[in-house]
C-alpha cells in the first residue's frame, strides 16, 4: 500500500518551457524528509511545455494535459487529483530554494491548517531583497489571534496563494476552488480562506522565490481593471467589518490596489469604484493609509490618476 503523501504540489503549466526545467527540479532535488507528490497539470501548452511535462511522469510526479481553460480550471484540476495532507498551489515559473522541505517539515502537523512563508522575488535573474515580515511578526511575540492582523499592517502578501501550504481538509470542507474565467482569482479565493478562520503557521524562512520576468506580466491592462473591479467591489459590498475586521482590512488594501487601475474604466465603472470608498475606513497598511489622505487631499479622480501614472512608471511604460 502506498503512503499518502504529506504534501500535494500542484504546478499549473502554460508555455514556460523556459523555466519549468528550474521549478520540477528544485523540487526533485530536495533532501526527501517527507512524502510529497507533483501534479503538472498542462493546460493547453503551444511550445513543448506538454511534452517537457511528460518527460517528467513517473514515481511521485503525476501529469495532466487539458485544452486551454487558464490557471484557476489547472489549480481546480490538479486538486481534485491530490492527495496530499497539505497543498501548495505553485506558479510553474518559480522555484524553491535548497533546503525549502527542511524548513517546512516541523510545521506540517495537525494543529496547523495554513502555513505561511517568506519568498523572495527574483526579476530579471536579479533577487530582490524584499523584507522578511514573519521574522518580525515573530520576534514582536504577537498571540495566534493577532497573527492575521499583524501580516495585513505590515504588508505580507496575502492576496496570492502561492506563498503558503494548505491543508486539503481545509480546501474541501470551505470549498476553496479558484473562480476561472477571470484575472485577479486570487482575491476572492483569499477572501473564502480568510473566512474560514484556520489556525495560522508562520515559517520564518525563505523558502520560494518569485519569478518576475516580461512574460508573465500581462499586458491586458483594461481586462484586468474591469475582473479587478469585480471582484473587489464584489467582496467589499459583502463584507461585514463589524464581524470581520481583519477581512476588511485585507479589502482595504485591495481597494487601495484598485486605484491605481480606474483610469483604464469607463467613468460610470469609476464611480462605482469610489462609491466603496468608505472600505478604506478599515485600513491598517501603509500604502491603504497613504491613499486614503491622498484622496482626502485631492480628490478621487486625481488622486487615481497620480497613481495610475505611477503604476506605469514602475513598469517602465
């Protein structure tokens, strides 16, 4: 009888056969502490991405080819084959570090249902020394019912999904499946794993790096303003920040995000956006607070628009 593998990685693949040679190996070269699987879920690769996923098949990797459906339908897919204790949904582009298994193993035990970690960004083949939050979070000594509220004030990335393993438990009992069809599935998806309350780790090592390069930024800018919209306001009108304040800080930092986009709508859907304003009541981050006076100081119209030129100075546009 086979052991059920501790952890479940599933890597969505779409046309990176640039890197993905980077990311399986990382993982196949870790020191084995712990059972885990691979789970390559092809999702309609145009350029031997596929084929490279095939070469990888065998004992602890599984591979599945599916027609183009975009990363939330890979992620649900790649799911719904796991069968590890834990999950870590992760980008196919991205790597691990060295001894990533090493640092994670102590923290995979029942009590703990999410498990954060620290990850560094690499752009350009150039690492980004981006700040360690959790070691700080840590050393302030702060009780596990504050642990949320602290990572929101202090700008941990909570808006993505692949900066921490899950407990498969805990995805099927929420059903936290990816909305597909859409940029930005990560909000929402973080709004659900929020609302589930689970008890929170925190791995104060770097155990991921980001990859940042042209490709994966898309250029679908006034597609991604119009899901981004959606899916935030979305959330904001169902938040209860009475009962949930911690979700809404996170949303008021989403809202703050947002901004910088509202110059790619049309001026009703931008009216829309500063009619949620008040969400930005609850921030707790620097960057929502900053936002806030500056609507206070100048106005919603050009305050956005101060921040969309400086979102397109950042890349370079």
């Amino acid at each position: 009888m086979n052991e059920r593998p501790l952890l479940s990685i599933i890597i969505p693949v779409y046309n990176v056969s640039n890197y993905l040679e980077e990311c399986v190996k990382s993982i196949l070269n870790q020191k084995k502490v712990f059972a885990y699987e691979i789970i390559l879920v092809d999702d309609g690769s145009t350029d031997g991405s596929g084929s490279l996923c095939d070469s990888y098949e065998g004992a602890g990797v599984k591979v599945l080819h599916q027609t183009n459906k975009g990363l939330s339908a890979a992620r649900n897919v790649g799911f719904r084959h796991a069968k590890g204790e834990y999950v870590w949904f992760l980008d196919s582009d991205d790597w691990l570090v060295e001894d990533a298994f090493d640092q994670l193993a102590e923290y995979m035990n029942k009590e703990n249902e999410v498990i954060f970690f620290e990850s560094r960004k690499s752009i350009n083949a150039m690492l980004n020394r981006t700040p360690l939050v959790l070691k700080q979070i840590l050393k302030e000594q702060v009780a596990k019912e504050g642990l949320l509220k602290t990572m929101i004030r202090l700008n941990y990335p909570l808006g993505c999904a692949w900066n921490r393993i899950i407990r498969h438990e805990l995805i099927e009992k929420n059903k936290l499946t990816f909305e597909e069809g859409i940029y930005c599935e990560d909000i929402e998806w973080n709004v659900k794993l929020l609302r589930a309350q689970p008890k929170l780790a925190l791995c104060p090592h770097v155990v991921h790096v980001y990859r940042q390069h042209p490709k994966s930024i898309t250029k679908n800018y006034q597609g991604i303003a119009e899901d981004f919209k959606n899916v935030v306001l979305r959330c904001i009108k169902e938040c209860q920040p009475d009962r949930e304040p911690e979700l809404a800080s996170f949303l008021a930092f989403q809202y703050a995000s947002l901004l910088e986009f509202v110059p790619y709508l049309e001026p009703a859907e931008g009216a829309k956006v500063e009619a949620e304003g008040w969400i930005m009541d609850f921030a707790s981050d620097k960057k929502a607070r900053c936002c806030q006076n500056l609507i206070r100081v100048i106005g919603f119209k050009r305050a956005t628009r101060i921040l969309y030129i400086y979102l397109n100075s950042k890349r370079g546009r």
